[in-house]
C-alpha cells in the first residue's frame, strides 16, 4: 500500500486516543460504523440488526458518542432512534481516530463517552504525486451481496488538486446458522416483557386445581344463567363455607372433588403452554428483512498554497435498509361494489408487516488551513458544513415516521507553539440542528438545538513529564414545539416541551511519566457534562422501530460524569504492551427504563428517567512486529477488556426494574490477531471470543445471558502489476466457524443473531 501523508493538527493527543490507518481499515472494514471499529479494545458494535452498528465506547453509545468528519460533527441521530445508520464510504476514507476518554474538551458534552473522526479525502488535503493517482475495487460474498468503490485524486495546474470517489453496495437477506429467534422465545418460562421483545404470542391454558376448594357457591350456582352478575363455572369453587342469598346467610354445599390433607403452598392453578407462534411467519435459516442497499458520492476541490489551503466539497449518502423485527399496522381498506349495484367501504385487515429504514443525506464542505512559518501560531483551520438529510421509518412500504433534518457546523481551531515547552490547540464552534417530523406515527414532535463551544487544550512538556489541561464551555438550547399532525403519548411525553437552556464545563487534567522511549505511565481526570437530547426531553410516543412507546421528560437535568484513568506502556524491540484503567461515575445518569406496562400491538412502554451509576473496566493489549529477512513482515497481537455499568444510586424504582447492573451491556472478550506478508502475498487472521456475561442486569424480570461465541474472520491477498496498475486480488471470510452469535448489548438479540458465514472474493487496481 502507497503510504498516505495526512496534515493534522499539533495539539496534544489525549490518553485514550487509538488511530485506525487506511492500511488497517483495508483488512477490518465491514458493513457499518460499528462492526468496523469493534476490533479495538474497549470498543464494541451496537448491533441494531445487519444494517445498523454504531461504536458502544467502554459501554457507552448513542447521545454520549459523537460522529464526525474531519472534526466536523455529522447528521447522526442513531442515538434518537438506533435504526437510523451513518452510511459511512470506507474505502475512500483515510483514516478513523477513535478518542475513549478525551473526546469532551475538544467536542463537547455529546461526546462525554467517545468520538469517533472519520478522516476523508473529500476536500483534498494534498497534492498527488502524480497527475492522477486512485484505485477501483469490487467484492462479491456468499453471504454478503455486492460492493464497488472508486477513489480518483489528480492535480490540475500547480496549485489546484481534485477528487472524485463513489461506493455501491446491496445484499439480500442474509443466511443465518439456525433460527432467527433465541431458544428463549420458545421456553415456556418466557415471561411477558421478553415474550414482547422476541416478538412471539404465547398461547396457554389454565387449570385450576378443583380438588383445594371445599364448597360450591350456593349464590353462584343459583345465578350462574343470570347475564346481570356475568358469572362462570369456574366462579362456583369456593372456600367460603356460606353464602349470603337476598341477606340471607346461606350454608355452601360441600365438593365432591375436594381432597383434604395437601401439601401447603400446593398451587391453587397450572398455567400450560399449547403453543408459541412468532409475530410474523420466519424461515430457518435466514434472518428476515436484512436486505440493504446504499451508495456513496463524494467530490471537491481544493487550493494548495506554500502556506495557505482552501478547498470546497459536496457529499451524497442514501441508504435502504431492513431491521430484522416487525411491526403491528392495520392496512387501507377498499370499496367494493355487489353485483346489484351496492356499494360499501370495506375496512382494512391488521397484520404484521416488516420494518425498514431510509436515509439520504445531503452534504456542502468548506476547509481552510494557514500555515505560519515564523509564529508562535503555527496554523489557523476555519471549516463549515451543511447538511440536509431525509431519515424514514417505514411499517413495509408505509411512511409512519420522518425526520428531515437541516444542520450546520462551523469550526475554528488556533495551533501554538508559545515556546519549546508549551504547545497546544484553542478554537470554537457551533452547531445547529432543525428536526421537522412527519408520518402518522411520529414519536418527536418538530424541534432545534442550538450549540456554542469555546475550548482550549495545552501541554507543557518537561522531559521527561509532559502535563495536560483543557478546559471548555458549552452552551446548550433545546426547544420544542407542537404542531399539527403531531400528537403524544399517554406518558410523561416530554411534559409541557418546555425550551431548556444548558451550560456546560467540561476539564481535564493528565500527567504523563516518560521513561526514555521505552515506557510510559500516565494518570488523568476528567470533568465532563452532557445536556439531554431532544428524544430523551420531548419523545412520547409508539417508536416502533425499536418497538417500544418512548417518553421523554422534559425536566431531566444535566448528566455529569467524574473519570479517573491510569494507563502503562512498553515499546522495546518490536513488543508493544499497553494496559488502562479506569473509573467514571455519573451523576444523572440518563437511562430509558421499563415501566412494567406493555400496550397493545406489543410495545413495552419505557421513559427516560435518571440515576448515579458508575462504570469500571480495564484493557490490555499486546503486540509483536518482526521484519523477516528484506521480503517479509509478521505481525502478531492480542487484547482483553472488560467493564461495567453499575447501579450505585439509592433508587427503589431502578432496583426493581433495571437491577444491580444496567441490562444490555456490552460483555467481557479477548482476541487474537495474526499478519504475515511474504513478497507479494499477505494473509490476516483474527479471532474474538465473546465471554456470557456476568454481570446482568433487569429488564423487570433478571436479564437472561446469551450464549459465550468465538467468531473467526480472516483475508488472503495477492498483488502484482499490469501495465501500470497495481492489482491486488483478495478473499475474506468472515464468521468462519458459522457461529450462532447474539451480542448480549444489542436490543434485538433474541430477533436475530449476526450473520453466518460468508466468503468473498474481489479485485482492486491501482494506478502506479
């Protein structure tokens, strides 16, 4: 692979910053966000079916895991409603820096558990090396569809660079090892609340046990044909030895079927299951509606002076997908007309249909960077970008919910070097966001957030101790409105939609021991406040794309979140060794909880409420590079991380509902690695075992654990040139085993598993 040069800012990285080269992406890339980066310690995949994954950084995801591009929050609303996928082009992006426990000094509250920058080339950064230089790639899976990228970058003149780079990808439904449901869906112990998450009706019977009951109601007998008391048979078994008959006590007759003596506690009646029926008819074998179908369109152009550089981008994303799940709708009816001329409207039947998802964004960049010679200011980057997206919910073909969303995000970052100790990166930014909503089951009503950040980060470098602070103010505005066709729940349903306003600080401070460049030890603190989000303050109604009744509240106060971190490193002689700690306890912790109530067409009603919890958890990895002689290259690696999500807060209503642990939580794992390139010829392994978890919470009733998996993925490739182009050909294999895997953190883990195996084949040429 041609090595790829990208400028970047001087500011001092943070503890928990890992960085994913486009080298390393080539072998691990995969259909989403998520599943992509889930490679890394402390890092895991959401798993909203096969379509939909977003990063769940050391447990946290959604709203507390900010997306961006090139430093540039993009149109993510997975944390409003998991379905809605950030269709991502991996074969044109650079690069992905993943930042653990850092990310809120540079990028505010919304990233108090992570963020994730997504590096493109779509405003050039560089000149070519070449009047035009790219690649065209295609790849098609046994388990997996079709895929076709291209990347193209060229100069035109001296100063004025260009590129161009699309994607296509589409798959049908996927093949699975076994049934699309858990083996609890079909236990009859289920209980109802995972009976409606597994989305099965349980058909039972129940038999009293006749023989405890003494007496016959003398009353009952005599009034069971009486439709004024609505009286059955089963009403006469009675233990009162009188009845009382027009103010007359009367004695109760004696039952024949009554056996005296039994056991306390003998149970007064048995429940028999007589059959467990799925929502909507499944195949073995195949998880339904995982069909997709997105492509990519990216192109701009930039200015690249000996110290100045501006460049201007457009970006298209679309997205059709399906969620492995179903939703109840009744359909249109008709009119219909007898052969005597009356004619009569016809009322439509009400049946299950599957849910789908379609997103298409829209996208403007502006970036600038001046590059000072002779300054204390070494660069000034000013950016800007504008989104419109189109985010639909569908019960089949039917429109039921829409977001359209405008959004608008400027930039100012100010690198300095005040002396040769003391660097550091201060800047602003803004955000804005406008959510107007449509469909006949809209769970938002139309609302807009405004956002204003001032920050700066600083290192003071004495060797060998290097010191860093960083200090920010955000303010938050969250407002409501409602308007018509909207309507809310008969929940909390964010209350009045009152406007809110939030200020947040947000400071850290870490201290770095460096032993030569062998070794390093490191202890940090951060501060970090996140103001709720408009689902979490305004939601109230039937979201059924996850298949729950969603009420937001909109009195919740600011979450804030107290991390302390202490990590040790080894680099000596090709061994890298690397191990963190680290605790983070929350105040107002916001969390979407069981209320216990299920409503017709089988969604669980829950409501973001608020409590203190604290997550601790460690990784460890360790890794071994080696050159082979002049022609060949090993690379071996391995990790283990664990955390969790404990209920520290002294709530009686969290402790019946959600239990000691928050349920859904990503669990322990460990894996492996390999890598050997011998001349032309590279193959990569990669194994992950997924431990049950043990530290389970309450969904009402305790959290079942889904089974321990090991899923294998491995790459062979071979490359060579043809007139001019560098060629490489290439098959992957992912879940080699064809292991039945549910992710014990994903919501829809008894709906569907991960997909089976798959083999795929595909070619890549590139211009040398």
């Amino acid at each position: 692979m041609q090595e790829v040069n990208i400028q970047g800012s001087n500011a001092p990285s943070g503890s928990g910053k890992h960085t994913i080269s486009r080298k390393q992406l080539q072998v691990v890339q995969a259909g989403t966000l998520g599943e992509t980066l889930s490679h890394v310690p402390g890092v895991q995949n959401s798993y909203f079916g096969p379509n939909s994954g977003t990063p769940v950084i050391r447990s946290l995801s959604g709203n507390r895991v900010k997306v961006l591009s090139n430093g540039l929050s993009i149109s993510d609303l997975a944390g409003v409603s998991p379905n809605l996928n950030l269709i991502v082009d991996m074969d044109n992006t650079l690069g992905i820096d993943i930042h653990k426990s850092d990310a809120s000094i540079l990028f505010g509250g919304r990233a108090i558990g992570g963020a994730v920058n997504i590096k493109d080339n779509t405003v050039p950064k560089r000149k070519t090396s070449r009047a035009l230089d790219g690649f065209v790639t295609a790849a098609g899976g046994t388990n997996s569809g079709f895929r076709q990228a291209v990347d193209l970058n060229g100069n035109t003149g001296k100063h004025w660079v260009w590129h161009f780079g699309a994607m296509n990808r589409f798959n049908k439904d996927l093949r699975i090892p076994g049934n699309t449901k858990a083996p609890i869906a079909f236990d009859p112990g289920i209980d109802p609340l995972t009976q409606t998450m597994a989305q099965v009706n349980v058909e039972t019977q129940t038999i009293r046990n006749l023989t405890l009951y003494p007496y016959l109601s003398q009353f009952v007998i005599e009034n069971l044909n009486n439709p004024e008391w609505a009286l059955s048979e089963a009403d006469i078994y009675t233990f009162q030895e009188n009845s009382v008959i027009g103010g007359v006590v009367v004695p109760n007759p004696g039952n024949l079927l009554y056996i005296p003596g039994q056991p306390a506690g003998t149970p007064l009646s048995t429940k028999i299951v007589k059959g467990i029926h799925d929502y909507a008819p499944v195949v073995r074998g195949i998880m339904p509606n995982s069909h997709s179908n997105s492509y990519a369109l990216n192109l701009g152009t930039s200015y690249i002076g000996d110290s100045f550089s501006a460049g201007l981008g457009y970006k298209r994303s679309y997205g059709y997908y399906g969620i492995p799940g179903f939703a109840l709708r009744k359909l249109p009816g008709h009119t219909h007309t007898h052969d005597d001329g009356y004619t009569h409207e016809v009322g439509g039947s009400t049946g299950y249909l599957p849910i789908n998802t379609r997103s298409a964004s829209n996208s403007i960049l502006l970036e600038s960077q001046y590059r000072a010679s002779k300054s204390s200011i070494e660069s000034i980057r000013m950016n800007y970008v504008m989104q419109w997206s189109d985010d639909s919910e569908l019960i089949g073909d039917y429109l039921a919910n829409m977001f359209t969303s405008t959004r608008q995000v400027a930039r100012l970052e100010v690198d300095q070097r005040v002396s040769s100790f003391l660097k550091g990166t201060s800047g602003l930014d803004y955000a804005s966001l406008k959510l107007i909503g449509s469909g006949e089951q809209r769970y938002l009503p139309d609302n807009s957030s405004n956002e204003y950040g001032l920050f700066t980060l600083q290192q003071i470098t004495l060797k060998p101790v290097a010191l860093d602070l960083g200090y920010r103010h955000d303010l938050v505005e969250r407002r409501a409105r409602r308007t018509p066709g909207y309507t809310p729940s008969r929940g909390l349903a964010g209350g009045k939609l009152s406007d809110r306003n939030f200020h947040l600080n947000q400071y850290s401070a870490g201290l770095q021991l460096n032993l030569k460049s062998i070794a390093f030890i490191r202890a940090a603190y951060l501060h970090a406040e996140r103001a709720p989000d408009v689902n979490e303050l305004y939601s109230g109604n039937n979201h059924f794309a996850i298949m729950l009744e969603e009420n937001g509240d909109d009195k919740l106060k600011k979450e804030t979140a107290k991390t302390g971190e202490l990590s040790t490193g080894i680099n000596l002689k090709g061994i890298h060794l690397q191990f963190s700690y680290y605790q983070r306890r929350f105040q107002n912790y916001m969390y979407l909880a069981h209320t216990g109530i299920s409503r017709s067409g089988g969604f669980l009603v829950k409501e973001w409420r608020q409590a203190d919890t604290k997550l601790t958890g460690w990784e460890a990895e360790i890794g071994y590079n080696r050159a082979l002689g002049s022609k060949a290259k090993l690379e071996i690696a391995s990790y283990v991380d664990l955390v969790q999500n404990i209920n520290v807060s002294d709530d009686r209503m969290r402790d019946w509902a959600e239990g000691d642990y928050m349920p859904n939580m990503p669990t322990s794992r460990f894996g492996f690695s390999g890598g050997i390139q011998v001349k032309n010829l590279a193959l990569n392994i990669g194994l992950d075992r997924y431990l049950q978890q043990r530290y389970l919470g309450k969904n009402i009733n305790p959290e079942p654990p889904m089974p321990a998996y090991t899923l294998l993925n491995a790459r062979l490739a071979y490359e060579s040139s043809i007139r001019g182009f560098r060629v490489e050909y290439f098959t992957e294999g992912h879940n080699l085993l064809n292991t039945e895997a549910r992710p014990q953190n994903s919501f829809l883990k008894y709906l569907a598993p991960l997909p089976g195996i798959n083999i795929a084949l595909g070619i890549k040429a590139s211009i040398n």
